[in-house]
C-alpha cells in the first residue's frame, strides 16, 4: 500500500474530530483496556521522560502519565493534535515525524507507540529512529493490531475488518475510507513474531510480546542495549 506521509497525515486529519469516539465503538470498548494494558507493560515512573509516538489526541498519553512521570504526546497530525487540545488534554504536544524525531539522541527513559507503526513507510526505519531517542537501558511498548492465535477466531475476525467495519465506519465516522485503509493495513501487517524480528533489525533487546483480545492486539517489549 501506499504510505505517502503526507497522505496519511490528510487521513488523520481529516477523522481526528470522531476519532476517539470511533474507535471506542469500532472496539468494542477495548481501546480503552489496551490503554491501560500499554501503561501496565511500559511501566513509567515519577521523574522520567516518556515519549508517547503517534499519540493522535492525546488519549493514550494522558493514561501513561497517571503514575507522574512526564510524558510527551508526539504526532505528524497537526488535526489530531488540535482535537485533543479542544477536548482539553492536558499534557504536553508535539508536531513530529517519525522517522525524523525532532529530539536528541538518549532524551526518553522510555518510548512507546500504540497503532501507529503500521502507518509508517518504513516501520524498520521508525523503530531505529525511537532507538536513537531512548537512553540505553531504556523501554520500549508497541501496541499494534495482530494475528489471532485461534484459527476460527481468526477467520470471523478477518471477515469483520473487510466487512463488517467498513460498514460500521460509514456510520460513525467523517471519513469512512480512512477505516478501509484501516482494514487493508492490519491485514498486510506482520505476525507476532515478524514484528518481534523488525524489534530486533532496529537494535533493540530482550524482546516479548503479549497477545491482548485473543491476539487481535499485541504488546511487543524491547530494551536498547547499555553497551
């Protein structure tokens, strides 16, 4: 597919008033439990840096800084940031590039991104570039749609995204092609282990992943190297 950034940034843009609200309806409600199952991986503490990457309105960021450490919203979309500052968002924001954070090198103790991989032209590339932002020894969290382990399971939801959703998006959403590019996206992505080997090309260590939703999300831990 094609992942032109400026594209992408226009489709965000352009969904970034319904966007929270549909995805909430689009989930089932689980949006919210892999908020918190994200924070629970990453972990942050009081005192330390976090960068949240392609946080859209801010939802997620405001869920990692609960336990007060300073966390940072960062996205390319200056519409989803706008949403979240109109919805009150009360965290700090950045316009920013994923694969050329506007950071210095070691700047986060910790880094994550959640549903915004997948959107990158060179995913490869963004996880190198979290890497050079992260001090060593620091923490990284990506929460990203994934394969279902349960081959039934698996079969309805795949008829769900191609079908089901789309329609769904029609009805909530602003922008409904942005839901079908939704669709084709996650279906194109790789497994768990595929993107565990993206993890390991960019530099990072110690990696793990957790299934959420029966393996419809998963979580993927890594640490950047000390040496």
């Amino acid at each position: 597919m094609d992942k032109d950034p400026r594209d992408v940034s226009r489709m965000f843009d352009a969904v970034a008033r319904r966007y929270d609200l549909t995805n909430t309806l689009l989930s089932g409600g689980q949006d919210k439990l892999w908020r918190m199952a994200t924070r629970r991986a990453l972990a942050p503490r009081a005192g330390e840096r976090v960068l949240d990457l392609a946080a859209g309105t801010g939802v997620s960021t405001v869920q990692l800084a609960r336990d007060g450490a300073w966390c940072l919203a960062a996205d390319f979309s200056l519409g989803m940031l706008r949403a979240g500052r109109e919805r009150g968002r009360d965290v700090p924001m950045a316009a920013a590039d994923a694969l050329h954070l506007p950071f210095a090198d070691a700047a986060f103790d910790a880094v994550t991104i959640s549903f915004g991989l997948r959107n990158l032209v060179d995913p490869v590339a963004g996880l190198a570039e979290l890497a050079r932002v992260t001090r060593p020894g620091g923490r990284l969290v990506v929460c990203e749609f994934s394969t279902p382990t349960f081959a039934p399971f698996a079969a309805l939801y795949h008829n769900y995204l191609m079908r089901a959703l789309p329609w769904v998006a029609t009805q909530v959403s602003s922008n409904p092609e942005a839901y079908v590019y939704l669709a084709e996206s996650i279906r194109a992505w790789p497994d768990q282990p595929g993107l565990a080997t993206n993890i390991a090309e960019a530099g990072w260590v110690d990696i793990a992943w957790r299934n959420l939703t029966g393996g419809i999300v998963a979580l993927h831990r890594a640490t950047k190297p000390t040496e």
